[in-house]
C-alpha cells in the first residue's frame, strides 16, 4: 500500500513539475516580447483598419495559429473570417422644408444608399427632437431601430449636431435611411436630394479553434483584438504611428500563447476558440460580426485580453474583471489560482462602463459570460491611443505571469468541471 501511495506521488510530482516547465517554456516574457516585436513593429503601421497593415498582421496570426496546429472556425477554409462593410460618403446634400432651403451642413444623413429624393410623399416617418437632453443617444437609437426617418432637431442642438457625422458608421448591410435636419420649422412639406459615395470593404476576423474531447458543443473563447488607430500627425517627437503595443497587441499576443499552451496541453474537454478581432477601434464591428456566427447559447465563458502590457493600479500580479458582479466567473478564476500570488480584481472603473465598451459586449449582452481582463489604468494610462504606446513601455516579464495566470485559472472552466453563471441579456 505505501509503495503504491509513493508511485502514485511520484507520478504526480512528474506531472506538476512537467506542467510547470511547459507553461514556462510556452508562456514567458522572451515569447510575448517576440511577438510584440512584430505585431508592434513601425512596419506594422498602426494596424489600421482598412489599410495593407491590418491584413499583414492578420497573416502574421494566422501563421502563428498554423505552426500551433489549431484547426479551421466550422464554415472556413482558413484561419480567416471575412465580412464586408458598406461604408458611405457624402457627395452633395440639398432640402427644402416649407419651400425654405435647408444648408447643406445642416443635413446629415446615415444612410447605404447612393442616391437619396424623397419627399413628404415618400413614406418617411418624421421625428422633432426639440431638446438637448440625450440627444445623440435619442439619435442612435432612430438609426439602430431600421425604419426611414426624417428627424428634425431644433437649433438648441446646434452644438452637438456635427457630431452626429460620427454615427455614420460602416455596416455589415444596407440599412434604412435616417435624415437629420437642424431646423425650428414645422415640417408640412418638405424635399431632400442626397447623393453619397458607396464604397464595399473586405475586412477579417482570425480564428482558429481547439476541438474539446467530450464536450465538444461547448465553446470557451479566447479573444482580443489586433487593430489600431494607424499613422497620425507627428507628435512632439517626430513619431507618427501609434504602434498599440498596450492597445492591443498586448492582448493578441496573449491569445497566440494561450493557442499555443493549450495546445500542447492538449486536455481541453470543451472546444476553445482563439479569435483576434479586427475594427475595435471604430466600433467593434470584428466582434459584432464574430457573435453573429456562433450560438451564444453553446458559448459558456469568453476570456477577453485587453491591454495587459503595463501594471494595474495594485502593481505587479494583479489583473481586474471588468463585470466582475454580474456573473461568478471571476470567482471562479480566483479559485483555481488559490495559493499563488496572483489575484484578479473587480473593475475599479465603474463609471468608465468598461463591460460594455471591448469585444465582450456583444455576446455578453446575449447572456454569455464574457469578460474583459486588464491592467489598464483608466484613470492614468499615460500612453493610451498615443503614439507613445510602443514596446519599451510594456513590462514583458509582468505580462507574462498574466497570460500564465490566465491559463492556469481557466482550467475547471476549459475542461468542463466549473461553468459560470450566464449574465443577464441586454436589449
């Protein structure tokens, strides 16, 4: 019997001492380095969206998911998920309401279409927003409820009326046309003549996926996303690219390892995802389109990398959750990493709505357990959306013990024996 306990003993010593030095040889500070060394790179360009850059980084993941040997997203022929965007731009603008001409800068129009003449006959419901309460949250939502508006904001809106400009956002597809007017007049009859520039473009997400073993219809995602703001003007110092090395480089980087870890692991019960969206930066559309192909009923927990590169508030070894309350997720990634160092924290910027504002929204707004992980301070992120945010500001060494802890704590959820409470849908 004791021989048995102390082979038993052995066994086990030889697995955690194995485990230990393949997270170590996988997850360390020279790998994410190498990969921030690329994907952070001046030839990287900022990584805009809808610039050559953009797609050399996503070449450069798709080739880290294939030397990893992950498999294709169901429906794919590569690591690549593509969609389009419409993206519209105004040529020429004129109205008239009550036979009194409208100023061209005083009509915008959200709208895929190229040519707008429509009249007070023409089926349009019309909309007064005569007060300056909520004004672009009243606007927003005339243009996600897919009906013809023609809206009428009254000159108390004047100084926010430009910024609508700002809502005319890509979409995935046609959309119905909303029309603002910054006018006081009473609409009787009324003529608009809008003539836009419909320009089609092809974006892409990369994903790469881990089939599980016994739970292969439940999906753990790990995700974060690859693009930035691109090339500005020059700053004070002559640099203008925003590398994005924090934002989010840090966490792609965090991705490819994690691919890579689990990989060799190589016990995941339940299918693990590995996704870097791209277009975050103007609007989260990656994610969006992302979430519109997958069940989100069969998504258990989603593990969003934000902007890991630098330390959080508390220093070294700490992380926080954003959501942290509205599910028990972050419980139970605490627990799996009881008796290290390392403690990930609620989000200790609630005012910021920071859960509602990265790649988690949208499938947590399903009711997926989808949080973001960071060590962003948002109150004092020095090189935030600057072009200052390059690779010698990241603390590598840190940043590898919070992908270390990632994966550590993500164990019972990865291999089926934890499954977090689902967050509560969102309209």
């Amino acid at each position: 019997m004791k021989k048995t306990v102390l082979v038993f003993l052995f066994l086990f010593g030889t697995f955690l001492f194995s485990f230990a030095q393949d997270i170590d040889k996988l997850i360390n500070a020279d790998e994410a380095e190498r990969i921030e060394n690329v994907l952070a790179s001046d030839s990287m360009q900022g990584r805009k969206t809808f610039t050559p850059a953009i797609d050399r980084a996503a070449a450069f993941i798709s080739n880290e998911f294939r030397k990893s040997g992950l498999k294709y997203f169901p429906g794919l022929q590569s690591y690549h998920q593509p969609f389009t965007m419409l993206k519209s731009e105004v040529i020429s603008s004129e109205g008239k309401i009550n036979d009194q001409t409208i100023a061209p800068e005083n009509i915008i129009a959200i709208t895929t279409d190229e040519d707008l003449n429509f009249d007070d006959k023409s089926g349009y419901t019309t909309v007064i927003i005569d007060t300056t309460t909520n004004f672009l949250r009243s606007a927003y939502k005339l243009i996600t409820d897919h009906k013809k508006y023609l809206v009428l904001a009254s000159n108390l809106n004047e100084k926010n009326f430009s910024r609508l400009k700002f809502l005319n956002r890509p979409s995935f597809n046609k959309q119905p046309p909303v029309v603002f007017v910054l006018t006081d007049e009473k609409p009787v009859t009324w003529h608009f003549k809008i003539e836009n520039k419909i320009t089609s473009s092809p974006l892409s997400n990369v994903v790469g996926v881990l089939p599980g073993k016994s739970k292969k219809n439940e999906y753990v995602i790990f995700s974060a996303h690859c693009d930035h703001l691109g090339i500005g003007e020059p700053d004070a110092n002559g640099d203008s690219i925003y590398n994005g090395a924090n934002d989010d480089a840090a966490g792609t980087t965090a991705v490819i390892m994690l691919a890579k870890y689990f990989r060799k692991l190589n016990n995941n019960e339940r299918t693990l995802i590995f996704v870097t969206f791209t277009a975050e930066e103007i609007g989260g559309f990656g994610s969006q389109y992302f979430s519109k192909q997958i069940d989100p009923e069969k998504a258990i927990a989603m593990f969003n990398i934000e902007m890991i590169g630098t330390e959080s508030k508390w220093g070294e070894n700490r992380a926080y959750i954003t959501g942290y309350e509205k599910s028990d997720f972050g419980k139970i990634l605490q627990q799996n990493l009881a008796g290290s160092n390392f403690h990930f924290e609620p989000d200790p910027y609630p005012k910021q709505n920071l859960f509602y504002r990265s790649d988690n929204a949208t499938l947590a707004a399903l009711g997926v357990p989808a949080h973001t992980i960071s060590t962003s301070k948002m109150d004092n992120e020095p090189n935030y959306h600057k072009q200052s945010d390059e690779i010698a500001t990241l603390d590598m060494k840190n940043m590898a013990q919070i992908i270390k802890a990632i994966a550590i704590s993500s164990k019972t959820i990865m291999n089926g024996t934890d499954t977090p409470s689902r967050v509560e849908k969102r309209k």
